[in-house]
C-alpha cells in the first residue's frame, strides 16, 4: 500500500508540473493511436490465498509465477502540447500459483486480468523531439480466477470473476521520430480486486508505437533573401570645407521566421535555421559594418514575462550562431529582446476568438527575428 501512495504521489506531482509549465506552448491539437507490449509484474500472496480458501489448512511450500505479457490498445486526443486525454484497452495477462499443504494436499489457481482504462496524461518537453511523460486516470478491471486441489484442497474445484474501478498511475519518456510515428516507454501501476475481495498491485514496463493523425499544417513563412546594404555615395567636397562630408550609414534590416529557425516554443537553432543564418553570413561577407543588431519578437500568447525571456533566449542563440560559425566581430553585435511589443500584425487581424491553432497560424508573422546590419559595402 506504501508503494502505491509513492508512484501515486509522484504521477499527481509529475502531473501538476507539466500542467504549470510551458503553458502557452504553440502547438496544434490532434488525435492518436497506438499500440504497446511489454511485461506485467503482479503482487501475490499465495499462502493468504490458500489459508482463506481453504480454512485450518497450513501452507508448507509454494511456486508461483507472477509475471506474463501484457498489452494495450489506445487512443486519445492532444488538447495542446503538454496535456493529452486518452482511454484504451489493457490485458495484463494472467498468474498462477501450487501451493503445498498441511494435511498434505495441493492447491493451484490461476488468473488472468482485463479491462479499460481512460488517464490524463501530461507531457513535458525536454528538448526538440524528446518529453517526459506521467498519467493519473481510473481503470476498470475484470478478474477470472479458477482454482483446483488435491488432498486437503481436493474439495476446490471453481472459478469466480470479479470487476472493479481504481486507480492507475504511470511515469515514462517519449520520443518524436517523425511527425507521423512516436516510440514511447513507460512504468505503468494498475490496482486489481483478486480472488479473496483484497486488493493487488500490478506493475508494467511496456514500449509503445505511437501514430498521431489530424494534425493541422502549420504555415511557416520562407526566410526572406537577404539584401546587402547599398553602397553609400561617394564623399562630396563642399567649398570651401578643407575635408568631404561624408553621409553617415543608413541601417538595414532583415527579418527571419522565428518558427524556421527555432521551431515551437524553442530557443535552440535548429538546422534549418543554421542554413538560413548560414546564407546570411555569407551574404554579409565583404560588408564593412560598424554594427549589427539581433532582436527577438514574439507573437502575444503567453505571459509578457515569459515572452521576454523567450526573445532574449532567442536572440542571444541567433548572435552566438552569427560570432562561432559566421564569423562576426563579438565585439559588433549586440542582442535585445522586443517580447510582443512590436508586433507585425495589426490589433483586429487575429480574433482570440479563433480557434488556438487557426490563432497561432494567423499570429505567426509576429514569432520573428529581426537583423540589422550598419554599414557599408
């Protein structure tokens, strides 16, 4: 009982942390299915067993085998990015046990378990393609026992079902490996009615295929080619001034879809966007600059703080990609961070009244980062 209050504790805290974190992740609803085999460990007490069913009888001895395949079939729907609802079907497989008695006899029984399930199940992204995973839900459960004996039990000879709803818990990792497949595995804890009206644990590890279906297209906007500033006039001499005046060099700016070069939610350059940053770069070389200016822009979902962070994070890995790989002057560029503040959209384009994912297309063009350049050829 200790250890179901435990991974029941940790599924509930593992629940309430995905459900606080990265709660305006900008992703897109969906169903799933999928499929899952693995091996099912249950609790037994073979002779608890034997002494309630058979009354005065003494268990000297025993064999069990409490282990067996298990597997499931489910199916769910992602609500966003972090929480999930999903049902299915389970069988655990089936255990069996001899026990020897006093008076000599035997008694044997075996049982086998099935039944439905419906979890909330909550996902934490670690990093691109890889989460951790909890589920807190109910289970129905039907158990089938049959038992048989000789000598002392040689009076049983029955079978019995029982039914029951409880608790399951789960802990597990998952991992993207397409935008079509995921291979997830998980610790799963199901809680079972047996044979004598008490109460068992069972435990499974299982590794399960995941098929997501019905996910809406997300519009990524093509990284705009990048225009090299234009030369600047020559320096004109003005009589009668001893020195040209020069004309002072006129900024100029590029724009890159935050969602090409991060993905969702995302802070890390992905390689997509190395490509672009990487086209940048070469476009810039030759450009006598005398400076560069990196700012990141985000859309208005979530929190102002977090979409600061989110900017400055942003615009820091775009500046430290253009030093370490592109070859720009540390001591030129700088980063800033912009949040919602300067967006492209304008106040009546996207309606909160859209769906989320209808309002996160439509507010991409603000998820941006801006580049510009001071300088000329």
């Amino acid at each position: 009982m200790k250890q179901l209050t435990v991974l029941h504790l940790l599924g509930v805290a593992g629940m309430a942390t995905f459900l606080a974190s990265s709660a305006y992740a900008q992703d897109t609803s969906h169903f799933y299915g999928g499929g899952s085999v693995g091996q099912s460990r249950t609790e037994m007490d073979p002779a608890r067993t034997t002494g309630i069913l058979l009354p005065g009888v003494n268990t000297i001895g025993s064999d069990s085998d409490n282990k067996d395949t298990a597997f499931k079939v489910f199916g769910g729907y992602q609500i966003n990015r972090n929480i999930a609802v999903e049902g299915g079907y389970f069988d655990l497989g089936k255990t069996s046990f001899t026990t020897r008695t006093a008076p000599r006899g035997t008694l044997s029984g075996e049982t086998r378990v099935h039944g439905i399930n419906l979890d909330l199940v909550g996902t934490l992204p670690l990093t691109e393609r890889f989460s951790a995973l909890a589920r807190v839900g109910a289970q129905h459960a039907w158990s089938q026992e049959s038992f048989s004996g000789t000598g002392a039990g040689a009076g049983i000879s029955s079978s019995s079902k029982h039914r029951a709803t409880n608790v399951k818990v789960g802990l597990g990792v998952q991992y993207e490996m397409t935008s079509a497949l995921w291979i997830r595995g998980e610790v799963e804890r199901y809680r079972i009615k047996n044979a004598t009206g008490g109460r068992a644990n069972v435990d499974v590890a299982s590794v399960s295929l995941v098929f997501p279906f019905g996910r809406a297209p997300v519009r990524v906007a093509a990284a705009p080619v990048y225009v090299a500033p234009a030369p600047m006039p020559a320096p004109v001499a003005v009589a009668p001034m001893p020195a040209p005046v020069v004309m002072a060099p006129v900024p100029q700016r590029v724009s890159f879809s935050a969602d090409t070069l991060f993905g969702f939610d995302k802070s890390t350059v992905r390689p997509e966007g190395r490509v672009e940053l990487d086209k940048f770069s070469s476009q810039l070389s030759g450009t006598r600059y005398e400076s560069i200016r990196v700012e990141g822009h985000t859309d208005r979902l979530g929190s102002t703080a977090y979409n600061q962070t989110l900017s400055e994070e942003r615009a820091e890995s775009v500046k430290n990609y253009l030093v370490t790989s592109g070859n720009i002057d540390p001591t030129r560029i700088s980063a800033v961070g912009k949040s919602e503040t300067q967006p492209v959209t304008a106040a009546g384009d996207c309606s909160d009244n859209l769906a989320r994912s209808a309002l996160i297309n439509c507010l991409q063009p603000d998820r941006r980062v801006e580049v510009e350049v001071t300088g000329t050829r």
